[in-house]
C-alpha cells in the first residue's frame, strides 16, 4: 500500500508528529490532491488544542492547500487530473440546507471545514469534497497562493462587500498576516487606504503595501486622526484587540462600517449613541471556493502576493512555533518539495 508523509495531532495540546499513513482513497464527491504547498494559519490552534467543538483526534491540520488533482471520484464533473488547486476553510457543503438554498455557501448548516471535519493540507497528499475546490492562476506559485486561501479571501472578500467605492477612504487595523494583505487589496481596489498600527515600526512597510497614509495608535488617537480627515468609509479590523476596535466607531464617517475579521473573544465596549448617525459595525467570514478562486485571480492580475516564510514538513512544530508566537513575517508556509 502506497503511504505519505504526514504531521497530525493525536491529543489536544499535543505536539506535531510525523508519521507515515496510507494514502487516502478520494470518495465519489472528492478528488485526490498531491500537496504542493499549505499555510500555517492561528486557526490552526483549534485543532493543535483541542478547541473546535466536535473535533476528532487524530487529525492532520491545514485549510491554505494548493497541490494537483491525482484523482478523481466517479462522480465529479469539471475537474481532471493535472489541474492545480486550492482548498480554504470551506471545506464543502450539503446543497440543501437553507443557507445553501440561497447560495450562502459559507454558512451551510452542516459545512465542512478543512483540516477540522477532515484531514488537511499538513501532509503530502489529502481528499476534498470537489465543491471546496478553487482553480490557481498560473501566475502565483503554490507557495504563494496558499495563504491567500485564507488570509487572503477573508480579507478580499470583507472589503469588496463592505460598501466602500473607489475613492473611499478605507483604514485597516494591523498590519499583520491579515492586515498586509489587506492594505494591498485596498489600494489596488482603488480606496484611499489608511494603515493604523502600533508604533513607527511598520510605517515603512505599511506604505510599501500600499497605504497612502499611516497613522501611529502609540502616538495618535485614531478615531480622531481619522475623523480629521473626514471619517473612514470603511474600517477593517484585522488585529484581535477587542479594547482597539471598539475605539475606532469614533473615527467612521456617518455611514460608515466598521467591518471586523478578527477572531478576538473578548467583549468589546460600543456607545450605543456613536451609531445613531448610521453606523455600523459587521462581520465577515472568509468565503466559499468559488470566492477563493476569484481572489486569486485578483490577486494574480493586481501582483497582489503575501509575505511568506517556508518550512519543510519536517519543520512542522518549529513553523508552528514561529507562527503562534508572531515571529513569521507573515505568514508562514510548508512546502512539500
């Protein structure tokens, strides 16, 4: 029996461990990858400990996945062998709740999640439902493209279906594995683009990813600096600071939406008064394939591309490490070379 090279948690809290596991068969709905490349996203944590309800061990992580269809089920239609794809957090749904009905894909009631309901991308191959499939341009490599099945279509996604038109003025909130995708995809979509960040130290960067302006939250008040300039359109929160965001309605224009992707659980203060004006304050959850697949494709023809970190697999626990502790710049990838 032909086996792989894996790394999967047997226990919650556990460490990563390699080891050698058969190959899997893809089921009639699914296709077969060979793993090219997967991102180590804080996601991750919900499967290294034990966090996501309903999680079984042993598990192999990983929901930023490119690699190459080897195979496919008898039943899958549009996909061949030899196509490069992608596999986010949606990792497939049941076409017939209600959410799915309506074609709100990433709210299926009974939705899969990549390395979560399933093994991911932490090995050197892995199965996937054919509707958690997204095409990759040829212009990105795996590596590349791998967080943007992430980071990257959470970020996309959230600003394009924010409200914000070319020429609004659009702020992002950290400048982190997020944060410095976002700041690309905000200028290249043609917003006035504002980075605000603790400290001086990534003013340099934050203009090099294409924020127009930058404002120093250790220095400056952002609310303020933002209402100077006549209050942000759109603010997207990509930092988990709770006490940050909440700072921040102060800084909207009247309209304005303040869009959060940050996974933080801790409460956040909001004045009810400071919305009566018509702000408001949102969510976004990353997005289903097909939406990856347009981010690529935006990203591939706007030279949009993460900063990235590569390990081998073997590397695993210390990649993992770096990412967890916010030593990767920014985000960081296994590669299976």
């Amino acid at each position: 029996m032909a086996t792989m090279k894996a790394a999967q948690i047997s226990k919650a809290g556990g460490d990563f461990e390699l080891v050698e596991k058969p190959i899997p068969e893809p089921e009639e709905n699914q296709v077969l990858i060979k793993v090219e490349a997967c991102g180590i996203c804080h996601s991750d944590a919900f499967v290294k400990e034990g966090m996501f309800p309903g999680i079984e061990f042993p598990r192999i992580p990983g929901h930023e996945v490119v690699g190459k269809i080897v195979k496919t089920g008898k039943n899958v239609k549009g996909w061949k062998e030899g196509e490069r794809v992608g596999v986010g957090w949606h990792g497939g749904h049941c076409f017939h709740c209600e959410p799915c009905r309506k074609g709100d894909f990433i709210n299926c009631e009974n939705g899969q999640i990549s390395g979560i309901s399933y093994d991911g991308g932490y090995a050197e191959y892995m199965t996937a439902p054919y509707e958690a499939l997204a095409r990759v341009p040829a212009e990105l490599t795996s590596a590349e493209a791998a967080p943007l099945l992430c980071a990257g279509i959470t970020t996309y996604n959230a600003l394009r279906n924010s409200g914000a038109k070319p020429g609004d003025l659009v702020a992002v909130l950290g400048i982190g594995g997020l944060g410095h995708l976002a700041l690309q995809f905000a200028r290249a979509a043609g917003y006035r683009t504002v980075a605000l960040s603790h400290g001086s130290s990534k003013e340099a960067l934050a203009h090099d990813m294409g924020a127009h302006y930058y404002i120093n939250t250790e220095r400056l008040n952002p609310a303020e600096e933002l209402s100077k300039m006549g209050g942000a359109d759109v603010i997207l929160a990509t930092a988990p600071n709770s006490k940050a965001i909440g700072q921040l309605v102060g800084g909207l224009s009247p309209r304005g939406n303040l869009v959060i992707v940050a996974a933080s659980g801790d409460a956040m203060e909001v004045v009810p008064f400071a919305l009566l004006s018509g702000k408001k304050i949102s969510g976004w959850p990353s997005g289903h394939a097909k939406e990856s697949e347009e981010t690529l494709e935006f990203s591939a023809m706007s030279g949009i591309k993460p900063k990235i970190e590569t390990f081998p697999l073997d590397k695993v626990n210390e990649a993992y490490e770096k990412m967890i502790t916010n030593k990767v710049r920014f985000r960081a990838v296994l590669t299976m070379d």
